[in-house]
C-alpha cells in the first residue's frame, strides 16, 4: 500500500495546507480512536502533547474532536517535549500517545506523532492502518459513549521527575555553569527547571516562545546564538535542544558543537566500560560518520546500520536486545531510561560524565576523528521524483565508480520534506565536493 499521509516520523506538513488541517486531522483523531478502541468499552485513553507552534491549539482541538467522537478519552498535557508522551502513556495506562510537533522544522509546518501503549512510535504496519481508516467510513461512538477531554496540569512535573531520576545516586551539577537552548519549543519550561533543581547555574537562550518563533535562530539546528552565548558568560558546556527537545547537540566551553555521533561514541565508551552496552553494540543510521563505526572497531564494539529515523532505529534496538542508539542528527535514545529519543536526558547523561570524569566538555565531545562529510539538500516539486530521471541516475552510478575503495554515497528522500538529500564520505576534499556538487547540479537541473 502506498502511504499517502504517514512519513519517516508520522504524518508533517505545513499547517492548513493538506495534509495538515484541522480536517485531516479530525478524520486522523476519528481513525486513531477507532483503532485503538475497538472493544466498544469506554475506558480508552489517549494522552496528547505539543509544542509551542501557535497551529497546535488548532490540531489539539481537531484532534480531540475526533478521537472523542469515537469514544477515547483524551488527557492533554499542553507542551512537554515529545519524551515525556512516550513515558506519561505508559505511566497513566493510555491505549495511545500523540505528540502534535513539526520537531525541528520551522513554525509554519507542524506533524503529528503517534506512540503505543508501550510508549513506543507505533509500527509501519500499524500506520499503515490507520491511514487505510482515514479514507473510509468510521463508525462514531453512540451518544452515550463519547468521550471525554480532561487538561492535565502536572505532565512535565512527571517528566522532569522521571528525568533526574536518571542521574547517578550522588551526583549533582553544583559549579557548573550550563547554556540551556530550548529552541523557543516544548522544554523552554522544564529544562531550566530541571538543570537548576539538580544544582547547576543556568543560563538560558530561546525560552520565550510566541507561536512563531520556534527553531527560529536558535536551538540543535541553529546553535550559533548558544555558542555565543557560551563565550561570553564563560561557561562551561551548553545543551541545544530542538523545538519539541527529542535531539541534542552538546557545545563545549568554547562553543565548539558536537553532533548526535561523537555523543552517542562517547556514551558507548562510557556503558562499554562499565559493562553497560547491550549486545556490544550501538545502533545507529547510515548517515552516521564512518569515523564512529572506526572508533567502534577499534574498541571492539561493533556498530548496527539502519534507514533513517530514530523509530526505525529503536527497532532494531528492541529487536537485538541493544539499549544505546541514536542518529547523527542528535536523537539519542536509551531504552533503559526512555522510549524515544530525549535530548534533555542525553544532556543530562552527558554533564554526569563531567562531573564523574572531572574533565571539560571539550575533552569529551571530540570522541573520534570525523571522516569529511559534505551533505546537501534538493528541494523539487511538482509531483515527479527526481531520482526516477535517467540523467540523476547516471550522475549517482558515474559517483560511485569515483568513490569507490575511497569512501561512500548516500541519496535518498526526507521523509518529512520534498527534499533529496546527497550525502558523501570521503577523506578527499577535493573528490567529495566534486561528487557532491555535481549530483546537486543534475537534480536542480531536473528538478
């Protein structure tokens, strides 16, 4: 079946632009409900969350209009960061999760998240279902069995509970002085509150949300205003989170950035010594560095591949056993502590190692040597896919022979934007831009 709505991470677009109106996501509530309470009984439960876009109160609204109607009973909890969806549907006994974010994209899109009982991104399968009711006839709840909607106001209490739960016993962040950016998203409130309770000076950047300001000049795919910041109140390490804080980059005391990749390396190394790495194994996508999957190798650690998004990634995790995953891009996910990728965690498991270590942050973000990568992206339009034209095919073939023995090729399609994404790896400059940029020239010129 061809997916019409759902991508990489749930259904995203830009906001009243189809996919992404209130509508659709009516019928998307109606589906979910009808799906998930399918015994007729009307003890479901579903728990939703946002992020600070100003198109959230519309798709919380349409969302709860739909699934109401076929019987759920809906706890919303305002803006939390998407991890504290996947752990308060599990703690609070709910059938389903939704997280209403466009995560790192900018204001004017928005998405839609769907999380299992088990606190886990439902299945391709299970989607694919979903969307398959979307389109067809869904039989309402009878009158006396519609749901209810009910504001739960303790939700990112919970979270930041659960979340400093999961330092060591005995450690603490007294002396050091954190740059906290929030992105202007959904932990522009928690994780201040968080990084203070547990003993740190903390200054802040991008915790004044405002409907349209998220991601905007700040936060894990903007953190220049964060680096500034480190420099010129001296502080010791900063944490960049994205608009709805699932991913992370770590800034060290001279505002140099280190990615998804060089954290989870430095983590693997930790957990490995200290007889915690599952399996002997981090799971990661391929897009990370080939330098990670070196450092591995020589600590005989071994590194598992998957398709890009950190649900696909949490797959395989659950299927080998393995407990460390996560993507270049900053989701860093622990299964021992959460469901999905939590980037005010990973921050939190990264000031721990400082603390234990004694070391600065710059002496543990530059875990290995970065094979030189260049990535860039396409965007087309119009209905027809770039990559079925014989002319990009050629380019893509004609780049590999180069390549070859010398490093490796990437295409493939975002599945949250109409986008191709060219990625290389190679220790030639030279050659990667070559390649690189030549792919680009023939996609734009298709495009």
């Amino acid at each position: 079946m061809t997916r019409k709505l759902f991508g990489t991470d749930g259904v995203r677009g830009t906001a009243n632009q189809y996919p992404m109106t209130a509508d659709m996501a009516l019928k998307i509530g109606a589906a979910a409900g009808r799906y998930f309470r399918n015994d007729g009984s009307n003890g479901h439960r579903v728990v939703i969350g946002k992020d600070t876009r100003l198109s959230g109160y519309m798709f919380e609204n349409a969302l709860t209009a739909g699934l109401t109607s076929t019987g759920m009973n809906a706890l919303l909890l305002g803006p939390v960061p998407t991890p504290a969806v996947g752990m308060l549907t599990t703690s609070m006994r709910a059938d389903l999760g939704i997280m209403i974010s466009a995560s790192h994209n900018p204001h004017h899109d928005n998405g839609i998240k769907f999380f299992g009982p088990d606190g886990f991104k439902l299945s391709d399968d299970a989607e694919a279902e979903i969307e398959e009711m979307v389109f067809a006839d869904i039989q309402p709840a009878q009158a006396l069995n519609i749901g209810r909607a009910r504001r739960i106001d303790d939700g990112r209490f919970r979270y930041a509970e659960r979340v400093k739960s999961t330092l060591p016993a005995g450690v603490d962040l007294k002396g050091l002085k954190v740059v906290i950016d929030c992105a202007n998203g959904a932990a522009h409130r928690v994780a201040p509150e968080v990084l203070w309770e547990l003993g740190a000076d903390v200054v802040t950047v991008g915790t004044n949300p405002n409907g349209y300001n998220i991601n905007e000049n700040c936060g894990s795919t903007s953190p220049r205003t964060a680096a500034e910041t480190i420099v010129s109140h001296g502080a010791d390490v900063g944490i960049c989170l994205d608009g709805d804080a699932d991913r992370v980059m770590i800034l060290d005391e001279n505002g140099r950035v280190a990615d998804g990749d060089q954290i989870m390396a430095l983590m693997a190394d930790r957990w490995a010594t200290e007889g915690r790495l599952k399996g002997g194994a981090l799971v990661a996508t391929v897009m990370s560095n080939l330098g990670l999957e070196r450092f591995l190798d020589g600590r005989g650690l071994s590194l598992e591949r998957t398709k890009v998004g950190d649900r696909y990634v949490v797959e395989r995790m659950r299927q080998g056993g393995f407990n460390l995953g996560g993507e270049q891009s900053g989701h860093i996910v622990m299964t021992d502590y959460a469901t999905t990728g939590d980037g005010l965690l990973a921050g939190l498991q990264f000031l721990a190692a400082m603390v234990c270590t004694g070391k600065k942050a710059s002496e543990l973000t530059q875990v290995f040597e970065t094979v030189p990568q260049m990535l860039k992206n396409v965007r087309y339009g119009g209905g027809v896919d770039p990559l079925d034209n014989a002319e990009v095919k050629k380019a893509i073939s004609d780049a590999e022979i180069k390549l070859t023995g010398q490093g490796r090729l990437l295409i493939r399609k975002s599945g949250t934007e109409p986008l191709i994404r060219v990625m290389a790896e190679c220790e030639d400059d030279n050659l990667l831009g070559l390649v690189v940029d030549g792919i680009v020239d023939v996609i734009q010129k298709v495009a």
